[in-house]
C-alpha cells in the first residue's frame, strides 16, 4: 500500500503540514530536480554554503528534514521517484537500464498528469542522462511521459570539459572524476542556465493551463563546472574536511567504504579545493532556482502552482574517507526535499517525520 506524505503528516501531527484550504483546487506543479546535491545548504543548518534561493523556498513552504531516496545512484533512484515503484520492483539497479525494459506498463508522474489532461514538459535532466556524456540529448528519457522536451547544451559542455582539473584521472570518465573547473567566460550561458530560460519560458507560454512542468538541472554533479563568481563566495581556508575520529573507521564494514584508499589518496588541501568547487556548484545552482522561484511570483503563477525541490541523492564530501555516492551513508543516502503548496495551513514549517522519494507521486496525484 502506499503512503502519502499528506497521509503520514496526519498522523499523531497537530498540524497537517501539506493541508489546503480551498478543497477541489487545480494545481500546476512545478518539479526542480538538482543532481547530486546533499543536505549541506542554509536552510538545513549548514554555515558556510550560501543558497538564499533554496533557502527562501524552505521558508515559505515545507522542508522535509529526514528525506531519503531509495537507491543512492541516479538511474535507480530517479526511476523509482518517477514510476512510484521501489528498485526491487523496477528492477533498475544501475545506470543501464531503461524501466520500459522491465515494467513496460508502468505510469509515470509526468504521465499521470499528461493523461488527465496537464500540459506536460521537461527541460534538462529527470530520468538519468549520463554526465557530462549525454548533456544535449535526450539520455535514457521516456518520450510516453512528456508532451514537449528540451535537451540543453551549454558552454560547460561544449567548451571545457577538455580544460577542468581533475584529480582522479584515473579513473573512468569525468562522469565520475574528482574533477573541476572556473569558468571566465561572462557571456556564453551554462548548460544550466540555459535550463532556467527555457522554463520560464514555458511557465510564460502555459501559465493560462494546467500545467506539469520539470527543470532538471546538471549541478553539483561532477565535474563541478560554475562560473568563477560562484567560486569566489567560497575562500578555501574556510573550506575544511570533515573532522573525525580516527579510530571511528574501524567500527565500520570494509564493504561499506566504497573508496579505497581512504579520499583517494589525494592531498587534503586538493580535497578542499574540490569540496569548495561543489559548493560553487550548488550556489551556482541556487541562482537558477531563484530565478524560477522570481517568475513564478511575476506571472502569479504562485498562487496555484505546487513547487517540488528535490535530489536524486546525496553526495559524500569526505566523510569516513569516502567521497560521491553509491553509499549507504547517511551523507548519500539522504536527500534535500521541499514542497511548496499554495495556502497551505504548514507552510513555512519543518516535518521531522521519515519519508521518501518514493512518496512523492502518490502525494502529488492526492493534491
């Protein structure tokens, strides 16, 4: 059976923190996904990473402090979010395989809205596309779920992937490098923000229908491309590494530390110069969340459009020695997720309840 998170924040709550008051109301949905992007952001208590856009959307909606995915890998989790189905159901455990394979029949969030009569659009990435690879195709997407869809292609992707700096060169592709870089360039946009226009765009062009619209940005994913301004938030003696006991590993499995040896062996100020490049990233995609938040509130778009901030993961920044995903850590394992619902009675507040990506389709088809 499946649980809503409305339906889990009834119970024993004394508020109900996804409740509207006008019963019967059609709502757009406007659906953010960042990739890779852990819980450390301002609005969950971090010090230094600066993302007043995220931050913003927090306050004036729901932030869901124990949120977490179902499979700490891209494909894997974006299917089970999109499908409703856990990965034992799906059968999609890596990066390979496309879900039409293994449950042809399966209905889509997209799709759910697209066959009752919503415009359906996506722009950038929502099912898995590899990265830096696919950036500008269409990756492993699923055309039954979409009315429209925007590849973007930016100047991270065809100009600097061959000039970034990275710090694991041995190993297979920067999809999965240590791997960053600042860009000068002030005029040629990002893949990212090239993602951003084309959505508002769309929110322009469809804001009179209903609507289910995704942006699917690239960012904080490797290599951890931004702007130098994003960089410059981010003076990297204030950049540290985790701090831990060092005889805390030894309490943990040796299956368990996937990176080996220990932050790959690489100098702990490289590590900081890295970590301080995922922050850019982040705050860098801040900025296009802001931007969207912005043309919601110009088109007054907000007074009927849920907003859904979500990651597919989290991401590992040194933590136990280990750095990315595909961890059972609490740092991969649990993700950003915040909702936003027009005149909703909870808004502005915090659930501390356990919930799950999984949770999000049956929610938003209940609202």
């Amino acid at each position: 059976m499946k649980t809503t998170l409305l339906s889990i924040l009834f119970v024993g709550m004394a508020f109900g923190i996804l409740t509207h008051q006008a019963e019967g109301r059609s709502f757009n949905v406007l659906f953010i996904a960042a990739d890779d992007l852990n819980n450390q952001l301002g609005c969950y208590g971090d010090p230094l990473v600066k993302s007043p856009n995220i931050d913003r959307l927090a306050k004036s909606g729901v932030r869901f402090d124990r949120a977490y995915n179902q499979f700490p890998l891209c494909n894997p989790s974006r299917v089970s979010l999109l499908t409703g189905l856990r990965p034992d159901t799906t059968k999609v455990w890596n990066l390979e395989t496309d879900f039409r394979t293994t449950i042809p029949k399966a209905v889509t969030l997209p799709q759910m809205f697209k066959n009752n009569g919503y415009y359906v659009a996506r722009v950038g990435k929502i099912f898995h596309y590899g990265v830096p690879r696919q950036i500008g195709s269409g990756g492993m997407d699923d055309a039954l779920s979409w009315d429209y869809a925007i590849n973007p292609r930016g100047y991270d992707k065809e100009e600097v992937e061959k000039d970034v700096i990275n710090l694991t060169p041995n190993l297979k592709g920067l999809g999965f490098a240590m791997a960053y870089l600042a860009t000068k360039n002030k005029t040629a946009p990002h893949t990212d923000e090239i993602t951003t226009a084309e959505t508002i765009q769309l929110l322009e062009k469809k804001k009179d229908k209903p609507f289910f619209i995704a942006a699917g940005y690239f960012r904080p994913h490797v290599p951890e491309i931004a702007p130098q301004k994003y960089f410059d938030l981010y003076p990297l003696e204030k950049v540290t590494l985790p701090d831990e006991p060092a005889e805390h590993l030894k309490a943990i499995p040796e299956a368990a530390l996937n990176i080996k040896p220990h932050n790959y062996g690489i100098a702990s100020e490289k590590l900081r110069e890295f970590k301080r490049a995922y922050f850019a990233s982040v705050s860098f995609l801040d900025e296009q969340v802001g931007q969207l938040l912005d043309a919601l509130k110009r088109l007054k778009l907000d007074q009927n459009t849920i907003v859904v901030f979500w990651s597919d993961h989290g991401f590992l920044l040194g933590e136990h020695g280990q750095w990315q995903k595909q961890l059972l850590f609490e740092e991969s394992a649990r993700v950003p997720l915040i909702i936003f619902l027009p005149d909703a009675k909870g808004n502005g507040q915090v659930s501390g309840r356990t919930v799950e990506l999984l949770d999000i389709y049956p929610t938003l088809a209940e609202l």
